[in-house]
C-alpha cells in the first residue's frame, strides 16, 4: 500500500518537474540537475543521520566513488546510461560497506572524524594513480541526448531529466526503507541502542546496511554530478562538498526526505538569488561579492534558531501536520560511548 | 541512561564550525558591465552575445577566498583595458562589455557559475578564466557547448591540447618553458654549485620541475623539496623543508611557489641563518606583492619586506613596471590611472590590462562579424601579433600555448631589472633556449591594436 501509494506521488511529480523543466531556460534547467544531484546525495545521508543516528561528514567521498566509477565506465565499457548509473551506486554502496564496518565501530565525534578522514584523503589517489584517473585534470564525461528526443533537444534538459528519474527513484525506495521494518529498526537504535540489542535488534548489521544505503545514494548523487560538469576531477570533492551535503540535510531537517529537497534548494538558489539583488542594487564588486556569504551564514544560523527540526520542522510545524520532528533530528548529539558488550553481541 | 547528555556540545560545535565553514567557502558573484551604445553600420548579431553594439564576454574569477588577494585585481584591470578601448572606437564599433563572476577559487562555484555566463548569459566566449584546479572542471563543458575558451590564466601546459580542447588557449609562459628558462640560467650561472628545488606540490610546481630538469644537470641537485599548499601549518611545513636544504648544502634554491610560500621561504631562511641564492618563478615574485607579504607575516612594516627580497632572481614575460620609458608600461599606467586608480599598479594589473590587450587582438582578427569559429580559427591561423608581451606566442593549429618566453631578471629596489637577452624555448625536453634578439614594438600610439 506504502509502496502504491509513493509510486502514485512520484508519477505526479516527475509530470510537474517535467512541465517546468520544458517550461525555463536552459541555465533553469542546469539548475534543477544540480538540485537533482544534491538532492539524492543530501536523502541518502539525511536518512543515515536521521534515522539511523550515524554521523558523516565525509560523505563527498562516496560521491567522488560514484563520479569516477560512472567516468570511468563511460569512457571504457559501452554500457547503456541506465547500467552506468546503477553500477556507480552499487560500487559506491560496496565501499560504504567496508567503511560501515568500520563505522560500526564508532559512535559520535569518533565516525565524523574518521568518515572526514576519507572525504579529505580519497580524491588524492587521483593523483597517485593518474594513468587511470588522470590526475588534476581528471576524466571528461560526454553523454548524449537519445536520438528518440530529436537533435534539437537541449542537453541540459535532458540532463535535468534524468537527474529526476534518479532522485524520484531514491525518493522512492528511501521512502518506502523508512516505513518498513528495517526504517523502524534503524529509529530504534539511533533512540537507544542499548534498548534496541535488548528487543534482538542486530545493531551492527543494522548500522552497516544504513552505511550501504546512504553510500548508494551518494554514489548516484555523484555519478549524475559528473554527468552534469561533464567531468570528474578531484577539485570537485573537497571538503567544503561533504559539509554542503551535510548543510543540507541539516538545514532541510534531519531524517527527512523533504528536508533534503529544501536543503538542496538552498545550496543551489541562494547565492546566485542573493548576488542578482546584490548587484541589481548597484552595490560595488568587493561588497556584493560577499553579500552572499553573509546572508547564507544569517540563514544558517536563523534556521537552527527558529526552526532546530531544519525547514521541514518548521513547515510542519507552522502548518501543523503530524508530529513535530524538533526533537528528534538531534538525538544523534546524545549518544553516548560505545556500548561495547552489545556491540560484541551484535556481531557475533 | 542518563550518560546521555555529554556528547552534544561538542558535536553541534564542530558541526556549527563546519556550518560556517560552508558559509565562508559559498559562492557568490559580481557582474561588472558597461552600458551598450549605439554606433556602426553593417554591423550584425553574428554569433551568441555578440549585437551590432557589443561584444558580451563571461570569466569565473576569485574575488573572495584564498587566492582574492592580488589576483582578484586582474579582471578589474581587464576590464579597465576593455573601457579604455571602448572609450577609444570599441572593437569595429562594437563595446565590449565584461562579465566577470566570483567563483571564489572553488571549483564547484566555477561550474556554477560559467554555466551561468554560458546558458543563461550567453557570453561570446570565456576570456582568462583564473586558476588551474578551477578552469579545469569547465574545461570539457566549454569544448563541448563549442564556446571559445581564450587566454586562461593560469601557465599549466594542459590548456595546450588542440586535439582534446579545440576552444582552449592559454596565454602566459606555461610553466615548462619557464622552468627550462630559469634551469638554463641556473646551469649557465651557478655551474658546480648545490642546487635545491622547492616547489609547490601540483600541476603548477611538478611542470615547472620538469622544466627544470630538462636544463640543470641532476648531478647538480641535491634536493628537491615539495610543499602542500594546503598544509595546515605553513609556516612549520615550510620550516621542515628549509631545514632540509640547509642541511644538504644548498647554495642556490630554485622556488615554484606562489607569492605566500615565497615569503615563508625568505623568512625561514632568515631565521636559520641561512640565505642561499634565491630564483623564483614569476608568480611567486611580484614584488610588491611579496613584500607586502613578508612585511605582515613578520609583523613589521616600511622596508623590512622590500629589503628582504633584494637580489632575489626571477623572469619577466611582460615589460617591468620599473621601466617607465616603456611605451607598454606608459599605455597602461594612463589606462591604470584613468579607470582603477584605486587599485595599486602592480604586476597583476599590468597582467590583467595585457590580456586584455591580446583579447581585443583576437577578436580584431575574428573579423568584422565573428563567430565563435573565427575567434579560434584567428588564433589557429599563427603569426598573432605579439602585443604587450615581450616574446611571441606560440598560437597556432598544433599549438595552443601562449607566451614562449621571458627575459631573467633581479629584483632591485622593487622592481624587475632585466638581465640579458629574451629568452624563448619550446616544451620539449630537447628544445634549446634561445635568445629572441627581435626587438619588441611600441605600444599603438592611439593605445588600441590595429586590425
């Protein structure tokens, strides 16, 4: 029923995104791939976050995965796009395993430093290895626009459509993995994990398949990144991308869907919007320049004032829907040390 | 369970610090245009961003963020060239009109914000896009949207790959020529002598290492010493590797680094006693940037900066802004004094009103109404005049350098004094430096080139 009920609602969507992306220009439509691909990257750590009560802030990384994967397959195997897309997120979800492994076994602060390890250390094997990833310069990504759609067909819309395909796919699944068993297991032990091995929860297993969904996601998000720079380089995946997607997600409200939408929308519209009434006010270049920054930062910290469940908090609060999440994004913040004897008991 | 509550401070500080972090890094951006004004004749809208009345051009430049200082006066300063010119008659009556946007030196922002210039905008072409990292994530969208990529400011001899990047042109020395300039000096000048490198630790540091070892003997070489630009703690990670050269007896050391770890260089050195002979890249030897520099790193003020970099041995691929009598440096001293008197006259104006003069070169020889083709196919045909820069470019079919050479110059009372003949060299491992004994022309007397 769940299932039927997001398929129908995602059908809609992808009919109005479609509308809208025929409707505006070109750079509109540059723009709403952008949202596209933040959006599946910021979903898939927001449910890690939210749901499953694991930080990372190193989630650029698994982005960086999916990029050069997709860049990689294009350029030497001949797949279709579809096969390219899928296979960037399985192998990005393949490396989110090993580091779950890992994660599985810290807590707090500890898996934030070690997941800001990787986003830091990952994009220097470009380097190391530039034969195969072409170092700085990194690799080009050409995709074309499929014959069916006439050669007239601008690219950009193309690509905001498949951006759209991916991200109502992730929607979808991610939805439908929040209301089932393993979505309620995962809020279990990010409430109490203590309590959660007590009702024979297996809290590490549970812990390492949120890493392997969350990766998935960034995978994707990544690859339809690279599809969308037509290129993947290693100065893409710096630190500050791992902290926008975390921006977003926070900024959105943790644990939500949504949220991650409106924390894409954010990343993607407010400093171009800012900048536009900046200079249309006929501020000087030095001060205009960093309006933006400014008022980005006045957000952050207006949002975390007045909204602490993120945007989506607040509109479900203004609007009064269901339970208020306020609370909730940030149980994560007190989690205590390592469990240790259930950790073992968990593994085993 | 009440053990819960100790963690969250200090998560939600490091998460609050991250927050602004993203604040602090996030892009932003600053048009800069001139209003279009009727005149010409059969004149027509021949190409995007091109109209009978103006020429449209985009750049993505750091007018925030790391790289800001010192650079974030180019545009400004190619900017004021395009004013004068359009002051001056405009390109065959056409003005043009400069837009420049912030990328803050984040590649990511670049992406942004050219797809902006390009889609939205609809620039005639991307003119001196700033840094290597960054032009090179819109390298493949601008080759394969067809839009001319010219005169990229940054010297990685990537942009020279016709083959792969048709649009793409560079502008000033690659570093590879550079290095084997320098190297030649080095080997002529210092024959026997302990040489060290240091170097900056990316494209920019290793191709001008290549260049290096193409000329000094590896005999000669006694260490070779590569800084993170990125390091955490500069001033430590530049002290390591001073120490080091000490160490290894080095007596003449051969720096690619940009301006800031040129100054830590210097300064290192003067704490441990220690001053070999110094040849510096021309990016990270401009010298009133550099004293500046060293001059707020030593918290000390008035000559201490300028006395420091006495000696220093560098090159020059434009005129040097000590030499007043220069046609070049008159032109743009007017243009300078006229439209950005704000600013300091330094190298990177003198660098941002030059490109500036081979951007209205370019499109002179486009034609009466261009296309985007006929802007790289002028560049493709060869024999581009050689402007304000004292050695001719390399443009053609096969070639898509810029700038093929320098003249080695020292630093005397702040300013570059030139040492010898203008140097040029190719890329090749086996290419010999030559000196270039043709004597470069004045500037236009009307200060605008000529079709």
């Amino acid at each position: 029923m769940t299932l039927l009920r997001h398929l129908a609602a995602a059908i809609v969507v992808a009919g109005l995104l479609m509308l809208l992306s025929i409707k505006v220009d070109a750079f509109r439509d540059y723009q709403l791939a952008q949202v596209a691909y933040y959006a599946i990257a910021a979903a898939g750590l927001t449910v890690l976050i939210g749901l499953s009560g694991q930080v990372s802030i190193g989630h650029g990384a698994f982005m960086f995965i999916g990029a050069y994967t997709a860049a990689l397959m294009l350029l030497h195997l001949h797949w279709a796009l579809a096969a390219v897309l899928a296979a960037s997120a399985v192998v990005a979800a393949v490396a989110g395993g090993i580091v779950g492994v890992a994660a599985a076994r810290l807590r707090g602060p500890y898996l934030a430093g070690a997941t800001l390890l990787l986003a830091v250390a990952l994009p220097s094997i470009t380097s190391r290895w530039q034969g195969v990833f072409g170092g700085d310069q990194g690799l080009g990504v050409t995709v074309n626009t499929p014959g069916f759609l006439g050669s007239t067909f601008p690219p950009t819309r193309w690509l905001a459509w498949l951006g759209f395909a991916c991200a109502l796919i992730t929607f979808v699944l991610l939805a439908n993995v929040r209301h089932s068993r393993i979505g309620r297991s995962w809020r279990a032990l990010r409430d109490d994990e203590v309590a959660a091995a007590l009702s024979g929860l297996n809290v590490a297993r549970l812990q390492v398949l949120a890493f392997v969904v969350s990766s998935a996601c960034a995978g994707l998000g990544g690859a339809m990144l690279a599809l969308v720079n037509s290129s993947a380089t290693p100065g893409t995946f710096t630190l500050t991308l791992s902290i926008q997607l975390l921006t977003a997600a926070i900024l959105g409200g943790l644990g939500s869907l949504a949220g991650a939408v409106w924390g894409s929308l954010v990343l993607v519209y407010l400093a171009p919007y800012i900048t536009n009434v900046a200079t249309s006010q006929g501020l000087s270049s030095s001060v205009g320049a960093n309006i933006p920054i400014v008022v980005y930062g006045a957000v952050l910290i207006l949002v975390m004032l007045l909204f602490p469940g993120g945007i989506q908090g607040g509109l479900r609060r203004l609007f009064g829907s269901a339970a208020p999440a306020a609370a909730v994004p940030f149980s994560f913040f007190r989690r205590e040390a390592p469990a240790t004897d259930n950790q073992k008991e968990g593994t085993s | 369970m009440n053990r819960k509550h100790r963690v969250p401070l200090a998560a939600a500080a490091g998460i609050a610090a991250a927050a602004l972090a993203v604040a602090a890094c996030s892009s932003s951006s600053s048009p800069s245009s001139t209003p279009p004004s009727s005149s010409g004749s059969a004149l027509q809208a021949s190409a995007p961003g091109i109209t009978p009345t103006s020429i449209l051009v985009g750049s993505h430049q750091p007018l925030t963020g790391p790289a800001a200082p010192g650079y974030s006066e180019i545009a400004p300063a190619a900017n004021a060239y395009f004013q004068y010119v359009n002051a001056h008659g405009g390109v065959f009556g056409r003005k043009i009109t400069y837009r420049y946007l912030d990328d803050g030196y984040n590649p990511t922002n670049t992406v942004s914000v050219v797809r902006q210039l390009v889609l939205q905008n609809n620039v005639y072409a991307i003119f001196n896009g700033l840094g290597t990292p960054t032009h090179l994530n819109v390298v493949n969208f601008l080759n394969s949207s067809k839009v001319p990529d010219v005169f990229v400011a940054s010297g990685c001899d990537c942009w020279n790959d016709p083959s792969k990047y048709p649009e793409t042109f560079g502008y000033q020395l690659d570093y590879i020529r550079e290095g084997k300039i320098l190297g030649s000096y080095v080997k002529q000048h210092f024959k026997g002598k302990k040489i060290g490198y240091f170097y900056q630790n990316d494209e920019f540091g290793q191709d001008g290492v290549k260049g290096l070892d193409y000329e000094v003997p590896a005999s000669q070489v006694v260490a070779r010493e590569a800084y993170n630009v990125l390091a955490t703690n500069p001033a430590q990670e530049v002290g390591g590797l001073v120490a080091k050269m000490k160490a290894a007896g080095v007596q003449v050391v051969v720096s690619f680094s940009i301006p800031a770890f040129t100054a830590l260089l210097r300064l290192t050195g003067l704490t441990l006693s220690y001053s070999p002979t110094l040849v510096v890249s021309d990016v990270g030897s401009d010298p009133i940037t550099l004293s500046g520099l060293l001059n707020t790193f030593a918290k000390k003020s008035g000559s201490f900066g300028s006395s420091l970099i006495q000696g220093i041995i560098t090159d020059g691929y434009l005129p040097s802004l000590g030499d007043a009598s220069n046609s070049w440096i008159t032109l743009f001293k007017t243009v300078h004094d006229t439209y950005i008197p704000k600013l300091p006259f330094d190298g990177n104006v003198l660098y941002g009103e030059s490109v500036g003069y081979a951007f209205v070169q370019a499109m002179l020889k486009a034609g009466r109404n261009p296309t985007r083709q006929d802007l790289v196919n002028a560049l493709n045909a060869g024999n581009f005049p050689q402007g304000a820069s004292v050695a001719p470019y390399a443009y053609a079919s096969g070639s898509h350098d810029g700038i093929t050479g320098a003249y080695i110059a020292v630093i005397k009372n702040g300013v570059l004094v030139q040492q010898g003949d203008v140097l040029v060299t190719d890329v090749t491992a086996t290419g010999a430096v030559t000196p270039y004994m043709t004597a470069q022309s004045a500037a236009p007397a009307t200060g605008v080139p000529s079709p």
